[in-house]
C-alpha cells in the first residue's frame, strides 16, 4: 500500500472517532481566555537528543487548565510523517486527528464560516498575516513552547510574524514544475511552454496547473516579467488573459493529485510544490521537479492555533508545536515529506541526503528567483474575482 494512502486509512479511523468532538461537535465559539502561564518548565536538552529517540513531550505543570485529551489538526494532505501522531499519544497521551484542506483559501474560508474545533492549522505565510489581522489567532504561550530554541533565528524575524508571537514555522518549500522523466526528455525551461503550449508540444493537453489563485496569478506574472504581488490592473489584465488562452493546453486544476497523475504518465507535467513531487518520485521513480527560468515563488507554512480554542486545546496545542519542535521530530517531518526544516537542530542530525538536495534546499542562484506571494488586503478580491473569470472561461 502506498504510504500515502495508508496514512489516508489511519486518519479515517482517527478521524472517524473524534469527528463529533472535532468540526461538528466542540463548543468552542467564544475566544478563550489566553491560558495562564505555567510554573516555570525545565529547558529540555532537545539539541543533545540522540537521533533515534525524541525527547518526551511533557505536559506544563500549569495550574487549572489540564491539556484536552484530543486535538485535530487542520493541515494540508500529505504533510506529515504518519509515525508522529502515535509518538505524540504515546508520550503524552493526547488523541490527535486530522483534517485537510487544498488551498490557503479553502482555510480561510472554513475558519471564516466559523468552523470550531481545530486546535492547530497550517496557513501560510500571507494567509498568516491575514488571520492575524482578522483576529482569528491565538497568541501563543512561549513558556509552554520550549523547543522554540530550536528553530533557525531566520525563522524567528519573518515579516508576517515577528518575535512568533502567534505562530510557528513548520516546513517551507517552493512552487516550480514536476514531470514524468520517462515520458517526456526536455520539459520547458520557461514557463512560455506552459502558458503558451503549442498543441504539437507532448505536454498540450497533459499538465496541470494548481487550484490556487495566488500560486497561478503568480507563475503568470512572473513570466510576464511583472511583481507577483502586483495591484496594477492592467498587468493582471494580461496575466488573466494568458491564463485563458492557456486553458486549451490544461487538462486541469489540481492541488491533490498532481503528482500521481504525473507519475503514472497520464500527464507529463504539472504546476506544484517540491516536496509532493520528490515524495511522488520515491513511488513512482520516473519524476524530477524544477524552476522554470524565469522563476518561482517559495512559502513557509506554519503551525498556529485558531483563536476559538478554549484553553484546554490551547495547551494541548502549544505541546503539539513543542513536540514538532524537537530536533528528531522536525527531521521526520523533513525528510518523510521532502520540505525544508526551519529547525536548526533537526538540521544538525539530518541525513546529507537530504540536507544537501538542491530540490528541497535550493542553492542561492536558484533562491535569488524565488518570490513570495504577500498579502494584499482588500485587493485580495479582485485576484479572487479575476480567477472567477479565469475559472469560468469556455
Ligand atoms: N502536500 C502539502 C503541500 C503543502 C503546500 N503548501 C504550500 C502553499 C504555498 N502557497
């Protein structure tokens, strides 16, 4: 069975026995009081753990509020090491569920709609500096978060969240092309080849783009050689019309199974982040990923607490983040899912192999063409508005 697919089987099970506490079930609609802070806890010796063993994640001794015994975690599919739950449980007897979402949007608006009972989700950078704007956060309690020591200090200074008051970091990675190198010897290099395909290209007809407004909106202004964060019209005009022109040569909009459908050849390439591609490459062997070019964007996904916690899942939480925080854990979750650490000290014990692969951490001549998607405030809408049309174009 595939490791996705079984890990898919152990989250149903998980889920299925905590879904009436989890998104129907909990009443956690009022914004709880920020949990009071805990008697002083002893620094962990995170960095000296051996690689075998994680450190025990204990329970603060924090007067009144006693952790939940269950939490959900709100991620995107096949971002975690399945083997990291069952640590979790067994080291401090808290249930842990998932849910996933697609897209920073489709987040957004679950959260938006008022969707109770998740006690960690994954938003990245941008969408970050929006919930925090709205409100939708919950400060987070260093004291209860000790393996922050652990993090890369470049992580610790990041625009959307400085000093991480409310959220941190978990993985980070970029956004470029994957394709099946059996089936197809010279990919594009540009991403001319993808947004103006030629129906004689091998690839017209069998490639997906994501189904993420930013992300697209994104690769077509780079392309055109415009800021990806642009709020002038008419580039985003342009960039619009590209992409309906280049509809004819899509075969979809995927942020799922892109890289399954590229591995089984039933398309040739795809618009998609890295570490999906290389873990895609280790079943079906027959995959590379790249950066076109002209460039890519790069994101750093985080762990944050939605602000309708109470205060029981905001400890229970906080442990859940200081677990991910230790050294072996961060590597687990590094290396099982091909992402970039920001933990220094997972990146001492890491494998070389996976430290030193350009494809998870790309080398300067690469990152001097990577940009980040910012937020935009209101002017948010009229991307949504302009992929409305995009979306809907025959
Ligand atoms: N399978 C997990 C993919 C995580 C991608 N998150 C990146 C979002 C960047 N906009």
């Amino acid at each position: 069975m595939q490791r996705k697919h079984l890990f898919a089987l152990i989250a149903i099970l998980l889920i299925a026995t905590m879904a009436l506490a989890a998104c129907g079930g909990a009443k956690a609609t009022e914004a709880p009081k920020p949990a009071e802070k805990p008697a002083a806890t002893e620094a962990p010796q995170a960095t000296e753990a051996p690689k075998e063993e994680a450190k025990p994640t204990e329970a603060p001794k924090e007067e009144g509020v006693k952790p939940a015994d269950e939490i959900v975690v709100y991620n995107w599919s096949d971002y975690v090491d399945p083997e990291m739950y069952g640590m979790f449980t067994e080291q401090t007897g808290i249930k842990i569920g998932e849910d996933n979402f697609s897209s920073n949007e489709d987040l957004l608006a679950k959260l938006q709609g008022g969707a109770t009972g998740y006690s960690v989700i994954v938003p990245s950078d941008y969408t970050v500096a929006i919930m925090i704007e709205e409100g939708m956060l919950a400060e987070l309690d260093h004291d209860n978060i000790p393996n922050l020591k652990n993090l890369d200090p470049e992580f610790t200074k990041l625009y959307y969240d400085p000093g991480n008051k409310y959220c941190v970091p978990y993985l980070w990675g970029t956004t470029g092309i994957g394709y099946n190198t059996e089936l197809l010897e010279n990919p594009p290099k540009s991403w001319k080849g993808i947004f103006e395909a030629k129906e004689d290209d091998p690839w017209f007809g069998r490639m997906t783009l994501l189904d993420d407004v930013r992300e697209v909106f994104s690769a077509a202004l780079i392309y055109l050689g415009y800021d990806n964060n642009t709020q002038d019209e008419a580039q985003l005009e342009e960039a619009k019309n590209l992409l309906i022109k280049a509809k004819k040569g899509v075969s979809g909009y995927d942020n799922d199974n892109y890289e399954d459908l590229v591995g089984s050849g039933e398309n040739l390439l795809a618009h998609g982040w890295n570490g999906d591609f290389l873990q895609a490459a280790d079943e079906y062997e027959n995959i590379d990923y790249y950066i076109p070019e002209e460039g890519g964007t790069i994101w750093i996904d985080n762990m944050c607490i939605p602000a309708n916690v109470t205060p029981e899942q905001k400890l229970a939480a906080e442990m859940y983040i200081n677990f991910v925080l230790d050294p072996k854990v961060g590597d687990m979750l590094g290396e099982y899912n091909y992402y970039a650490t920001p933990n220094k000290a997972s990146l001492e014990i890491a494998d070389p192999e996976y430290k030193d692969n350009p494809l998870v951490f790309p080398p300067p001549e690469i990152r001097a063409k990577l940009h980040f998607i910012k937020p935009l405030g209101e002017f948010e809408s009229v991307y949504q508005r302009l992929w409305d049309e995009v979306k809907s174009a025959q």
